[in-house]
C-alpha cells in the first residue's frame, strides 16, 4: 500500500485550521490544543523527512513537491514571523542558517548510478549528524529569539525553514546529478561533494 504523504500533510493541517477557527472565541484551552497540535505536525513532517532522506531515492526534479508543500505552509496566516523588526531579523537568520546546511547536506549525501543510469541518493551517519546540527541550529535561533524579544516558538517559521533547507539541498542535488550522468566511468560512480 503506498501513502500520499503530501494528501496526509494537508489532511492534518486542514483538521488544524478547523480547530482554530473553531476555537478562536473560546478560552485559553483551545489556543493550548491548536498549539500543541501545531507542535505534532512539526514533529511529524520532520519525522516524515527524515526517514525519507535515509532510504535509496531516485533523483530528479519532482522532489520539489515537498519544498513548496513546507514553503506554503510555513507562509500560512499567521505567517513565519511577526511583523516586527526583531521578528524579521530572526526569521532571515533562521532561514538563512537553514540555506547553508542545506548546502552542506546535498554536498555530502552519497549518489550513485544504478546500471540502467538512475542517480540515486541515500543518506548515510555524516548527513544525519548534519541533520542533527540543523535541528539544533534551528532550535538555538528559536531560543534565542524566545529569550530576546519574548516571541513564542513559531511552527510555521520551523516548516517554512525545512521547506528552505529541503530546496537548497535538493538544489545541489539536482547539480551533482547532471555531472555524475556526464561522466562515463562505471555504474557505482558517486560524486564527492567538493
């Protein structure tokens, strides 16, 4: 049986702006429910990702599906910040800082050539500990956001920089691919990140 992850994403975040909406006269208890969900759809799109990256994966340009689902997302009202200038400033560093290991993950993910000539990609311990650092990048930014201007952790803000960090990866991907299928040496061919 295959799952259409992206129909579930939407699925979950649909069943969230019902509850908001629903809960945007009542108490304090439903903003606590809407956020604690907000806080499983994270957890469960970066669980989701995740896996993904550790599996034997073609490829090729249709992945950027998943880039403009998160990106969409993380735009979503209320939006990834608030419209202060402390808010923007974090949000750029956020993103910015999610850009750069996107980089350095599609630099190190291993490819190869199957024997038919599809490129392939699966990750292996060095991409995990940069998705590892990424996290916590991420969380070391929220923190100090939280701990600065007193902003509330943003999960839009968090999809919106996975969406950023899956692109530029992908990104990088796609241009190593194109030299690996330029080169003629053999089926197991991968390309350095460097």
């Amino acid at each position: 049986m295959k799952i259409d992850w992206g129909a579930t994403v939407a699925t979950v975040d649909a069943s969230i702006s019902v509850l908001a909406a629903a809960g945007a006269a009542g108490d304090g208890q439903a903003a606590r429910l809407i956020g604690g969900a907000n806080v499983l759809l994270v957890l469960g799109i970066m669980a989701l990702v995740l896996v993904l990256q550790f599996r034997a994966r073609r490829v090729r340009a249709v992945a950027f599906v998943w880039v403009v689902l998160l990106v969409g997302r993380g735009l979503v009202p209320p939006g990834p910040s608030r419209a202060t200038a402390a808010g923007l400033a974090f949000l750029v560093l956020g993103l910015a800082v999610s850009a750069v290991f996107g980089v350095l993950r599609g630099r190190a993910m291993p490819l190869w050539r199957d024997a038919d000539g599809t490129v392939r990609r699966r990750g292996d311990p060095a991409v995990l500990r940069l998705w590892l650092l990424t996290v916590g990048a991420r969380c070391a930014v929220s923190a100090a956001e939280y701990l600065l201007t007193d902003e509330p952790f943003n999960g839009n803000a968090f999809l919106l920089g996975l969406g950023v960090t899956l692109g530029v990866q992908h990104a990088v991907l796609l241009s190593r691919r194109a030299v690996l299928r330029r080169d003629g040496r053999g089926t197991t061919v991968s390309v350095p990140g460097a």
